[in-house]
C-alpha cells in the first residue's frame, strides 16, 4: 500500500494554478464557477489585489492532487468575461513564497514606466541555474532539436527575486536549461534585471505578450528582446 506524502512532499507537488488575464471585475465565485467540477481545497482561490484592494487579474488556485491540477489545465484555452485565462502549474512552495514576497497579496495599483538605470560597471549576470526537472502536465519543457535561442531581459525586478522565482514566473515558457541569470554588481548585489534564455524567437515573443507587466514582489516587471 502507497504510504501517504509527508508534508515536505506535499508541498512540492505540482497542484496549484497560476493563473493570468483575467477580468479586473472577476470575483472569488467567478473563479470557483470557471473550475466546476474540479476537487479545490478549502479556500484555495487567492486572488491578487492592489493597493486599493481591487483585483489585479491574477490569482493561484490550489487544488487536492496534482491529477486536479493537471485537468484543470485541460481549461486552459477557456474563455471567462471574453478573456482566455492563461495558465500554468507551480508547486505549492512556489506560491506561497511568490505571496509572501508580495506583502501579503497586495500589488501597488500604478505602473510607472522610467527608462532602465545605468548599472554600475563589473559583471552583470550571475547565480545559480536551476535543476533539470522532469516534465509534468502543462510544464512547458525546451525542444532539444532546436539550435537557436533568444534571450529576454527583465528588469524592474526587487532586489529579493531570486532564480526560484523568476523559475514559477516563466513556468509556461521553454526556458533552456540553466538559463536564468540575476543580474549583479561587483560586489554581488542584484540589479534589478536578469537573463532568461528561451529557445527560440516565437518564445520570445510570447513571454513578453504574456508576462510584460506582470506584478512580482510588488513591482510590475518589464521584459525586453536583446537579440533575435
């Protein structure tokens, strides 16, 4: 007989929904109706709001096993108020760290745009790639036949984001392997920016339309094409 996950397992499990684009005027009922007939655990829509408390068109929504999380994905060409929700799966620790580090789910309403500061001369990019995973349901996984890569820059980040993060940010995208790097001074203190390497141009090209804007850690970031 299977013994049950221990907690730690738990809570790497791939169960939880992020989900995007959805209608500021959206509720918690909304999100429940939308994922009908799918076992959710108590309270397991977190909606995303801004400073006023309104909406910000993001929420996770935690399910009881990785095989609901995984049909629930099956919704992700789904419209809902003539949006099509887009999604992807995190594990659970990856949420709550990505809540915690939004101070308690509140984003601040204003995007303010101000061309990106000069940084301060000695090495740009650095940390430490993350681990190769195996791919589970909905996980975007990188073509090994392709040769050609792009590489995306984001900036405006918080100096507390760290590859873990920047790893459930792109989650729906076909990051390489290894390929995100924080961006550092001299003496090792983030820039604000990092690397994301992805394998080709139509990733690219997604990421920015997808994820240009989004709020992490309090801050919308921006996303920008270095090279095509």
């Amino acid at each position: 007989m299977n013994r049950p996950p221990t907690k730690q397992e738990e809570e790497q499990q791939l169960r939880c929904v992020s989900a995007r684009n959805i209608p500021y005027k959206a509720t918690e009922n909304d999100i429940v109706t939308f994922f009908d007939g799918l076992r959710m655990v108590p309270g397991g829509v977190r909606m995303l709001r801004n400073g006023d408390g309104s909406f910000n068109g993001q929420c996770f929504v935690e399910f009881e096993s990785e095989d609901e999380a995984a049909k629930a994905m099956d919704k992700r060409h789904s419209m809902i108020g003539g949006r099509m929700m887009q999604m992807s799966l995190v594990t659970r620790v990856a949420m709550m760290n990505f809540l915690n580090s939004s101070s308690t789910n509140i984003a601040p309403r204003a995007i303010t745009r101000h061309a990106n500061p000069t940084p301060p001369p000695g090495p740009r990019f650095g940390g430490v790639p993350p681990r190769h995973r195996m791919p589970r349901p909905g996980m975007r996984m990188p073509n090994p036949l392709m040769n050609r890569t792009c590489t995306v820059i984001v900036s405006n980040l918080n100096e507390e984001v760290g590859v873990a993060t920047l790893i459930y940010v792109f989650a729906g995208q076909a990051v390489i392997p290894g390929g995100i790097r924080i961006g550092v001074n001299t003496s090792g203190r983030p820039l604000g920016e990092a690397k994301v390497v992805l394998e080709d141009h139509n990733e690219d090209i997604r990421a920015i339309r997808e994820l240009n804007g989004m709020m992490v850690a309090r801050r919308p970031i921006r996303l920008n094409i270095i090279n095509t």
